[in-house]
C-alpha cells in the first residue's frame, strides 16, 4: 500500500500533513493475520534484545540521579471507555469489567496546574485503555492543557471511529500530533476517515502545524499479554526476566485519581498514589513507586504483577531516553515526533 500523501508530496514539491503507516507493508499485515502468535512472539523477542542495553542505562541513569527525573510521559486517561472491538484489550466494548468512571473536572484541572508548576516539558496525552472522543470535555480539557503547558508535545490517540473533519479542526489548535488508529480487517481506511485523509491532501496548509499519523491496524492482532489482561494472549507461568522502562518514564493517571503502574493494569488493580490525596510530584516520588522502580531494576520477575508480563513500551520512549542520556544536563523537551520520517 503506497502512500498516497507521499505521491503527492513528489507531484506537488510540498510536505504534505499526514502518513499512513502499515508496519511491514502487507507482508506484515499478512504475518499479523495469518501467524498471530508467531509474530508477536518473534517481534517481542527482537525488540527485547535490541532494547536491553538502551533500558538498563537509562534506569540506572534514572535511579542515580540526584533528583527523581521528570516522567517523559503523562497518560491522563479522563474516562475508562472504548467503543472499538480490539481483541487485544479488554478495554474493548465487549470485554470491559471496570466500573464506569469520568474524571472529576477539579481533579483535572489540578493536575495540569501541578504539572505547569513542575515546569514539565514532556509528553502529554490524554489517552490511556480508552477512546478519548467518548469524554465530550475532550476539546476544552486540551485547550487547557495546551494554554498552561506550552512547550509540553501533547498528542492525542484514537481509534476514529468518532471523528469527521470539524472534529479533528477542533482539537488539533492544541496538539502537536494526531494518531488515528484505523483498526479494520482489511487493510482499508474507515469511510470517515477516507473523509478527513482526502481533506488533509487537499487542504495541506490547515495542517501545517500538527503532525497527523493514521496507523493501519488489525482488529483481531496479537501483541503481548499485558500483565494477564490481554482477551487474546494470556499470561503462562513463564517468568519474564528483562526490566521495562514503564515505571521510570511513564505516569499513569486513571479517572479514579490514582497512579497505576502502566497500560497493563486494564482492571485498575495498582494503586502507586491517589491524587486527590497527593500531590503531582509527591507521587510521582512515593514509596510504593520507589518500591516497584527497585524491584523491576534487575528484571520484572522481582515485582509480582510484572512478573509473566511481556509488554513493551512504543517506540517513542526508546527515542526520549536516548535523547536523555546522550545530553543529560538538558530538560526533558518534546520531541517533534513520536516515529522518524
């Protein structure tokens, strides 16, 4: 599947304001569909011995440090709800058993304050095991967000199946990058977003400041096992013996105010701080954090909930924490992107 924005990218002489993105073309896709586990494992088993190196330093990096560094991520999931039927998540509309949760609007507020006061410069998405375009305060809470922390790279990620073009004029005032995860079982763009992918080519310069990425996805993929929780790969009594970089790059905040471990925790068992009790950075630095970090330094079999885990973290942060370690005196500043073009 050739890119048609690259085509016309070539024709026109300009950059045009969105990519599609197929991992390996249709072989990949093909390998996804047809060998499921054979490719999840073997992606898994690559990307573990590629990242080892790069990990173990940023943590020791990271747990050297003088003070707690920044997290290179904040995930602020503001309502635990999906309207997709991925396979791979049980956050899925067919598989969700958490209590419904919105996140309270002080509660919001206040985290984005205390982020503002912490000077954080980081990755900021509002997205977690959810759709983010099912919380109706999703444009004003952006809004906010993007007034308060200006040099912050805010992202936001969906599944689309919401979107039309004046919904996606609205948000992207205030993000830095749009990803669209198109999950289908044909290698094919949803209706509506055939809508807004031919309105971006043809209006390339409403675009100009965002950087839009629609990602073909199969609905019915493997990927890891999440900690146990994933409907289509369950965790085995294998014990899982490399570290993850979760815990020192990533905050996690769920709508009922507490800090979770990572993605993993789709039932929101983990409790690392509760915010309404303490504060940001507080929290970011409390004992059970402090706990877990030391635990999941030499391997995740030391922490219980990790321990069969075989999740790995988006690419992003492998290219955040290089950036770190190769100018450790620098602020933890956005990245333009979140994949290289």
């Amino acid at each position: 599947m050739q890119d048609e924005g690259e085509i016309l990218k070539k024709e026109r002489g300009i950059d045009m304001p969105v990519r599609v993105h197929n991992f390996l073309g249709r072989l990949g896709w093909n390998a996804r569909k047809y060998f499921p586990v054979l490719a999840s494992e073997s992606y898994l088993k690559l990307q573990f011995v590629t990242r080892r190196k790069l990990q173990k330093n940023y943590i020791e990096y990271f747990m050297n440090a003088k003070e707690v560094p920044h997290p290179l991520v904040v995930n602020l999931e503001t309502i635990n709800r999906c309207n997709s039927t991925c396979e791979f998540c049980t956050a899925n509309k067919n598989a969700e058993k958490r209590p419904y949760k919105r996140m309270e609007d002080e509660l919001f507020y206040s985290i984005i304050d205390q982020l503002a006061e912490w000077g954080y410069k980081g990755h900021l998405t509002m997205y977690g095991n959810n759709e983010p375009w099912l919380d109706t305060r999703i444009v004003e809470f952006h809004k906010y967000a993007r007034e308060k922390l200006p040099e912050a790279f805010i992202f936001v990620s969906t599944n689309g199946l919401l979107l039309d073009v004046p919904k996606v004029k609205e948000i992207i005032p205030y993000v830095n990058q749009l990803i669209i995860n198109n999950y289908c079982l044909d290698m094919k763009l949803h209706r509506n977003i055939q809508v807004i992918y031919k309105y971006m080519l043809d209006h390339p310069q409403e675009f100009k400041d965002v950087d839009v990425l629609i990602q073909m996805r199969y609905l019915k993929e493997v990927l890891t096992n999440r900690a146990g929780s994933a409907p289509n790969k369950q965790a085995t009594e294998k014990v899982v013996k490399e570290t993850c970089l979760m815990p020192y790059t990533d905050m996690w905040i769920m709508p009922n105010g507490k800090l979770g471990i990572c993605c993993c925790d789709n039932f929101e068992v983990t409790d690392l701080a509760d915010l309404h009790e303490t504060p940001l950075k507080e929290g970011w630095n409390s004992d059970r954090y402090k706990v877990l970090r030391e635990a999941i330094r030499t391997g995740r079999q030391n922490y219980p909930f990790c321990k069969h885990c075989d999740f790995i973290d988006a690419g992003l942060r492998m290219d955040a924490v290089d950036d770190i370690l190769k100018n450790r005196g620098a602020a933890h500043g956005a990245r333009q992107s979140m994949f290289k073009k």
